[in-house]
C-alpha cells in the first residue's frame, strides 16, 4: 500500500517572535493550532495576530492546504488535522507559523480536496494520535504524517468524493453565517423577559422564523468520507 509520502510534501513554518504576538486585529492573522476546529477545518473565533514586519516566504495563499502538528487537549482532538486557508471573505493575510505544516502536492494522481478530507478522516487521524509524542502538549511530525498509509481511489472517484464533501461544508458554514447574522428569536426573548419578571409580547415560539440549523459540523461532516469510500 502507498503511503502519503508517494503524493505530498510537508513544509514546516517560521518562528515568528513572541513579543510581537497580539490579540489586536490588524489583518495579519498568525496560524496556530487554534485555527483548526475539531475534526479538522479552518476557524477564525480565536485568532492572533503579528505586529511587525514578517518574511513573505511564509504568507499562505489562499486555500492552501495546512496541517496542524501540535495539540495541547488531553483527547488529542485536533493533532493532525487538516484545514484550508480562507478565501476571498477579506483581505487578511495568513502567516505560515511553526508547528503548521504546509502541505503541497507532487502527484498529478491527487486531487488536494480529497486528500483535505482524508486529513479529516478517523482513520488518518487515529494514526497521527497513536504516533504521537508527549504527555501534556501532543506533537507529530512531517515524517510522521507522510509515513501513514493510503489507498487512492482513481482521481474521477476522488473529484466526486471531495466535490460531495466540499458541498456540504460550504452549506454548513452558509448556514452558520446566515445563523450569527439573524436577530434574536422570540423564544429567546421570552425567556429572558421571564428572567426580568416581564411580560414578552410575542406568542411565536413555535416558528422558526426561516433560521437554518447548523446541525452537521466539521466533525460529522469528516465522518462521512469513511462511508463514500466504503460505498
């Protein structure tokens, strides 16, 4: 069997000073294992920043694929994962940090997409978490990563498998921008009108006001590629 070394090359990132680290939003967003959600994908909630001049070697473009290889959970939740960095939403430049991995392709047997939900699989990830080393901070490696074993399904099941998965992501985070962005619903009110011993004026608690769920998240949504491939 091959393994992910036959198809991808890891590059780790630069070091960039502590003392120029901030929580300060100036557009230059400092990747960091925080950027990767459970189950694997990219999250802008909880960013840093960096305030000074920095290597334009190390700028990620946009959706370039990264790995993240330190993971400060007891579970070993997000070692491993992959995500892609964000496009066109804004004008924010992404610093390529250390302990991030950038993965680029060297196969023309690889569709990147697909080897991203691969890097989100159960399988992979239990791989990277059996490798890992340490007690308290959990940490892998290139080597590690390229040594896990893969069976590639010819690219025309590939661009089928990533395009389905693809799809379903992109409606989860449309459904979630469409959620953050509604006012709040009645049933809330409601209750919070009890709290403040009022009377609310809306008998709505039934509807849902065309809000969308955002059932289905980053993790259930990397589950499913274990099923398309067992199809």
């Amino acid at each position: 069997m091959s393994t992910l070394r036959d198809y991808i090359r890891i590059k780790h990132g630069y070091a960039f000073k502590g003392q120029n680290i901030s929580t300060i939003d100036n557009n230059v967003v400092l990747v960091t294992p925080g950027n990767f959600s459970v189950g694997g994908g990219f999250k802008e909630d909880k960013c840093k920043y960096f305030d000074a001049e920095y290597p334009y070697d190390y700028v990620l473009k946009e959706d370039d694929l990264i790995v993240t290889m330190t993971d400060l959970s007891k579970s070993i939740d997000t070692l491993g994962y992959s995500a892609l960095v964000p496009t066109g939403k804004n004008r924010r430049v992404y610093l390529h940090n250390q302990r991030i991995g950038l993965v680029t392709i060297n196969s023309d047997e690889l569709n990147k997409h697909y080897i991203y939900w691969f890097m989100r699989s159960p399988y992979y990830q239990k791989m990277i978490a059996a490798t890992s080393t340490g007690s308290t901070v959990h940490h892998t490696s290139p080597d590690r990563i390229l040594d896990v074993e893969i069976e590639l399904p010819k690219l025309e099941d590939q661009n089928k498998i990533a395009a389905f998965l693809d799809n379903i992501e992109n409606r989860i985070q449309l459904n979630n921008e469409i959620n953050n962005n509604l006012p709040p619903h009645p049933c809330y009110t409601r209750i919070a009108a009890k709290q403040r011993r009022q009377t609310p004026k809306t008998d709505k608690c039934l509807h849902t006001d065309g809000k969308v769920s955002d059932r289905g998240g980053n993790k259930e949504t990397a589950e499913q590629f274990s099923s398309l491939l067992a199809a």
